[in-house]
C-alpha cells in the first residue's frame, strides 16, 4: 500500500476557480498563512492530531481552570487545617476612669463595712496571648478530608482531559472529513467541466443535441455548489479547532495527517469487557462517598469535647496622672487548660448526623443510575462502531465499482452507445460512493473515541 502524507493549508482567503466551455476546470488555490511561532509546534507550522491534543493539553482554558481549582482546594485545606498550629496575637486597652469603681471594706475594729474608692485613673494593659488546641472534632474531620478533596479535585481535572482529548480528536476528524470532501468534489468538478467541454463540442457537431449538453452543465454548476458549501465550511471548523485547542484566533497553523496511520487507527479490540471503575466519573463518585462517610464519622464524634490550652502575659500599666501612665509597669501572667463540651444543642447534632446518612443514600442511588448510564452510552457506542466498520468496507467496495462502472459508461457513451443520462448516473454514484466512503472513515474514527471514552480507556498524561 503506498503511503500517503498530506499537508493541508487553511483557512481559505480567497478562493478563485474559471471554469469554461474549452478551458476546463483550475485548480482551487488557498492563500498561505503565517506560520505559527516556533513554541507552537516543532514540525514548521504542521501539526498532527497528536500534537493538536498535546498543545491542548497545555493551553486548553477549561483545563488551567481546573487547575487553579486543585490549587484553590489546597489552600481551603490549609486554611482549614491552620487551627492546629498555635494562635498567638497581640491585644491591649487603655482606659481612663471618669469615677474610680466603689469597693465595700469591712472595718475589722468596728466590725461595718466601709466604701471606699479603689483603683486609678489610668490603666493601660497590652496583652499577649496564645492558644493551642489539643482535641477539636472539627479539625480532626478537616486532617482526614483533606487527602480526599485534593483526589476529588484531581480527578477533575483529569476529567477535563479527557474531554479535551475526544472533542480536540472529534473536531479533528471533522475538519479532515470537510478537506477531504473538497479534494473529492474538486476532482468531480474538474471532471464534469471536462464533460462539459466534450459535449459542447459533439452538441456543435451535431454529434448529441441539446439536452446532453443542458444537463452536463446543470450537473456541473450542482457539483460547483457543493464544492462551495464545503469550502466555506472549513473556517468555522477550523475556527472549532482553534477554539477546543485554546489556539489563540489570531494566529494560524496547518494540519498534517498520515492516511496510513489513520487507517491502522481505526482499529480496536471490541472483545474487551466493561470495567465501571475505570471511568472518570465513577472515580469521582467513590471519591464523593469517601468524603460523605468522613462527614458522618464526624458528626458522629461531634459530641466529643473540645479541648486547649492557653497562655496570658498581660504588662499593666497603672497611674492616676496620664502623663506618668507608663513610668511604672505591673506583669503578670497565667497559663490554663479550657474544655468545651456540647451537652444540648437542641438536636443539631442529631439530625445533621441524620442528614449526612441520607445524603450518603443519594450517592448511592446515584451509582445505581451512573452504572446504567454508562452501560448505555457503551453499547451505543460499541453498536455504532460496529456498523461503521462494517459501513466503511461496503463504502469502499462501492467506490471501486462505481469508478469502473462511471469508466465504461463514459467510454460507451463517447462510442454513442449510451445517452448521457448515463453518465449523469454513473457520475452520481461515484461521487455518491467516494463522499460515503470519506464519510464512512471518519465517522468510524469519530466512534471509536465515543467507543473509548465509555469504556475509559483514554489515558491522560498526570
């Protein structure tokens, strides 16, 4: 089998083609685009599907938002974890007293109690103080969830690549089945211009009469027309491209596809059986249960104490002229144990427990339908590329019959054997055949990533 490479420039600027009775059909030139910078693709300004998904995968914005996500959700958890580490700040008041606090003195001599004034006027007392927590049910949930809302943000992300890899490689196929299309159509147009030319011709020589050369011309401006329909098609496609890609609009680049490679791609191992837990989403969903069972594991513990210790150094000053407030000062200082116990909490505790177990229940359930989901969208999948396959090797025995069929018809048809109406069919069936079989490949090639994608089996580089 000879190899074949293909290059393909796009978008089209300016497309130009004179088709005439006796000149025939030119060629469709395409304007050439500023080559990509050099960090785009090493391959001078082609790149492959390999590379597309590969550049994806690196500029992709949905996937450097997931990415920002997983940093995000490492500093949610050291946030939330930072209660374990001790707490120290720095506090203080001053205060001026417009009347000194009353004070009742019992007179041990006369056996009364005596008011008297007590204290000074000014005060002023920085305080530095520091906590440490020993027991928190809280921050104990937070140390053991804290792995699982990084994997559950992992996953999201590997989720997005995934997605990135199937629709940059879907996308792909359809830009190469519109080029594809075009080279078809061009080849048809040249030929039926040729048609043209021939019958005008015999229809001037009397060979054919009229209506031979009306319908080779109404066939020539019907297959023009499909021509400029795919042609204009290319740039939102590309456009398409571009964006699942995360290619800036601005700037251009080629594709370049290997036809061999694509026909050993097609292939896959349709024996292999369904595994639920490679998917992505099943992974996430086991991640969720995770993290919903350390939830009811704490509110369960939620009734346990919450235990600290702290330490107070305050450094009073005191005087009753401001001026002289801080010419003397007073320290002291005190350590502690504090405890806190929740003993009613007017069945909060109880019915968030209640909640969390029911919410356990909704992801179960919520594994039921996901199975069945994924079941589903497997065998569709399977059965669609099945029948594709099997579309594929009946299209290209078609296009081999109708292109000899088209050869003989024509050739009868310049003995006078046949009328053109002849050729108007063979020519039919061979573009008919050729657009089913370009249809049939890259349908096939669109499936197997539907296929691989219910199955799992797209890896994603960590």
């Amino acid at each position: 089998m000879l190899k074949i490479t293909a290059v393909v420039k796009f978008p089209i600027v300016f497309i130009s083609f004179i088709i005439s009775w006796f000149t025939g059909f030119s060629q469709i030139e395409g304007a050439a685009q500023t080559a990509p910078k050099a960090n785009v693709a090493d391959s001078g300004g082609s790149l492959t599907l390999d590379q597309c998904v590969a550049y994806a995968l690196k500029n992709q914005p949905a996937l450097h938002q997931s990415l920002i996500g997983t940093d995000i959700t490492r500093a949610t958890n050291a946030i939330n974890l930072a209660g374990w580490l001790p707490q120290v700040g720095v506090s203080g008041n001053l205060t001026h007293y417009l009347s000194l606090p009353t004070a009742f003195v019992k007179n041990s001599s006369t056996n009364s109690t005596v008011q008297q004034k007590t204290g000074v006027i000014n005060t002023a007392v920085p305080v530095l103080s520091a906590t440490q927590t020993i027991f928190n049910p809280s921050l104990i949930y937070a140390y053991k969830a804290a792995p699982l809302y990084v994997q559950q943000s992992e996953q999201i992300t590997d989720s997005v690549k995934i997605n990135i890899v199937a629709g940059v490689s879907k996308t792909f196929y359809g830009l190469l089945l519109t080029l594809e299309q075009i080279n078809v159509l061009k080849e048809d147009t040249a030929r039926l211009a040729k048609n043209v030319q021939d019958t005008y011709h015999q229809y001037v020589s009397g060979i054919v009469d009229e209506t031979d050369y009306n319908e080779a011309q109404i066939t020539l401006n019907n297959s023009k027309t499909q021509l400029k329909t795919a042609i204009e098609n290319i740039s939102p496609q590309y456009a398409a491209l571009k964006q699942v890609m995360g290619f800036p609009p601005e700037q251009q680049f080629n594709v370049s596809f290997d036809t061999l490679q694509m026909m050993k791609d097609i292939a896959f191992d349709t024996t292999q059986q369904l595994q639920y837990p490679r998917r992505i989403e099943f992974q996430q969903l086991q991640t969720s249960k995770k993290i919903q069972d350390q939830m009811i594991g704490y509110y369960r513990k939620a009734w346990l104490p919450t235990v600290g210790a702290f330490f107070d150094y305050d450094y009073e000053f005191q005087n009753n002229s401001f001026g002289s407030l801080f010419s003397n000062a007073y320290p002291y200082s005190y350590v502690g144990l504090s405890v806190n116990l929740p003993l009613f909490t007017g069945f909060a505790r109880t019915q968030s427990l209640h909640r969390a177990h029911l919410q356990g229940q909704l992801l179960d359930w919520s594994e039921v339908n996901l199975k069945s989901q994924i079941y589903s969208e497997y065998t569709s999948a399977l059965a669609s590329y099945k029948s594709n396959l099997y579309d594929l090797d009946s299209q290209h025995q078609n296009v081999a019959l109708a292109r000899r069929t088209y050869d003989i018809v024509f050739l009868q048809y310049q003995q006078g054997v046949v009328a053109y109406l002849n050729v108007i069919t063979a020519e039919s069936n061979l573009i008919t055949s050729e657009i089913g079989y370009l249809n049939a490949l890259f349908q096939l090639l669109s499936s197997k990533i539907d296929l691989e994608k219910s199955m799992g089996v797209i890896t994603v580089n960590k």
